[in-house]
C-alpha cells in the first residue's frame, strides 16, 4: 500500500482542512508528512531532516511545524521551528502529542492528525496570533513517503 493510499481522498481533505483552519488563528505554518517506515533509528532525527527537506525553516518568524507520522513503525513526532521554541515551554506540545498518541494507539490516523492540528493552531495562537496581513508561505498539502 503507498502512503497516501493508507488515507482516501476525504480523508487527505480532512487533514489539508484541518491544516488550513489551524493556519486562520496563527501565522504558524503546519505541514504533515507521512511515510510507512521511518529509515531513521531515532524519529526526531528523522523529522529534523524531513522539516528542512520540506523548508520548514524558511519561514519568515521561524514558527513551522511538522507533523511526521511513520504509521507501520507506530513512531511520530511534532517539531517546531526555533521561533517557537524561544517562546514557549519546554513541554509546548506534551498534550499534542499525548492526543495523537491515544489516537494513533487505536488506528485513528485521521482523527489524531485533525485533533493535533487543531490543537497546535490552538496553542500557536497564543505566541504567533494570525495577522491580517498574514502570508501562506508553505503548501497546505501532505508530504508522502520518500
């Protein structure tokens, strides 16, 4: 099964509106991608090298962040860029995190993806409210495999 066949088409419109309705309360930019195996041992890792493949770091505030989900492996991970982190607690996305990880635990990919965006647009808000004047800068549609 290729990666973006695990999701129909509803349901890459669920995620891609979800991404879009996070990006109407912060300038943050969200991206998600997804592969069947993370070739890395370490999953962090792996969505490190992802973020920039996907030039997350490029955004103007520095306030991207990666939704990377490896579903046969069980492993994700949410990264944000350094803008975020010079603003926010150490913990930030602990309960983003622990969402997606009681959704994903019952194969509920699309559900965890939609929640945890939601989520992130929620906390973002906060530290990079969104501005009338507010760019786009990254594509709303899903990163596949490799």
């Amino acid at each position: 099964m290729s990666d973006s066949l695990l999701f129909n088409d509803e349901q890459q419109e669920r995620i891609i509106a979800a991404i879009r309705e996070a990006e109407k309360q912060t300038s943050g930019e969200v991206k998600v991608h997804i592969e069947k195996k993370c070739p890395e041992p370490d999953v962090m890792e792996r969505a490190r090298q992802v973020f920039v493949k996907l030039n997350l770091h490029q955004t103007s505030e520095r306030n991207g962040v990666l939704f990377y989900l490896a579903y046969e492996d069980r492993k994700f991970a949410v990264l944000g860029d350094e803008g975020i982190y010079k603003k926010v607690a150490h913990n930030f996305w602990d309960s983003t995190k622990n969402l997606l990880r009681a959704r994903f635990r019952n194969n509920q990919f699309t559900e965890g993806l939609c929640e945890g965006i939601e989520e992130a647009g929620i906390q973002l808000k906060t530290h990079f409210p969104y501005r009338s004047d507010d760019i786009n800068e990254l594509p709303d549609d899903i990163s596949f495999g490799n």
